[in-house]
C-alpha cells in the first residue's frame, strides 16, 4: 500500500528540508506539494523565538499553521498522483516538542495538543501516511 503522504521528522536543523527537496523529483511529487519551513514562518511572523519553544502557545501555533498547510496541499486532491503531501515535519512535532520540555506544565501541554480537535481529525491520514526520521542528513 502506498503511502497518502511522507513525512520526515527530526531535530532542528538536522536536513529534513534539504532530504525532502532531494525526494521531490525521484518520487515524482509536484513541487507545490512540498509543505516546508512552517516552524520557521510561525517563529518569525510571531515573534517567537528559541526561548520560546517549550511553550504551550508556540507549540500550539506550529500545529494549527502544520495542518492548515497540509489541509490547504489536500483540498487540492488529485487522485492521479502518486504522494498528495511531502512534509519536512507534522502536527505531530510540536507534541514531541511538548512532552519533552523541562517544564512544570509539559503533562498538561502535551494533553491539550493531543485532545486538539483538528489535530484529532488528522490522525487517520496520519495513519495513511509515512513518517520518516532524519537525524543529521
């Protein structure tokens, strides 16, 4: 069974943008369907920075911006293609993010991503989907 979409998930700058670029023409994916950088665009365009990362609301914002541009890639669908969605990371990064912070709340931040509506309604693409792990490509 071929996979709906592929995921690649890892550190911070470890690659998975440079992997995911290398995967675009041998895997045959339309350009457009790369969804890349969305950390860093949520980071900049909201003033967060490194400091911020172990916070519930920047965590929060990377995740519904994640499937906001997943969804937007999907409502595109074309079933003649091979892989709907290339993603250098996936709502389910900033989850990670939550459960290993150094903080007093990290329980309580994870559980309030995990019970996130839109992030519920993802799972069973997610489940349809690839998840690669990129550790210093």
């Amino acid at each position: 069974r071929r996979p709906r979409a592929i995921f690649i998930v890892g550190a911070s700058s470890v690659g998975k943008t440079t992997l995911c670029r290398a995967l675009v023409k041998p895997l045959g994916i339309d350009q457009s369907r790369h969804i890349q950088e969305v950390a860093r665009h949520v980071m900049r365009t909201q003033s967060f920075t490194r400091d911020n990362v172990h916070q519930y609301t920047m965590q929060h914002a990377i995740m519904s911006a994640q499937l906001k541009a997943e969804e937007a890639v999907l409502s595109r669908a074309n079933s003649n293609v091979r892989v709907l969605l290339l993603g250098d990371r996936s709502a389910v990064d900033p989850i990670v993010y939550a459960a290993s912070a150094n903080v007093e709340n990290k329980a309580e931040n994870t559980a309030k991503l995990l019970q996130d509506a839109s992030f519920q309604s993802t799972l069973p693409f997610y489940r349809q989907s690839l998840f690669g792990m990129c550790r210093m490509c």
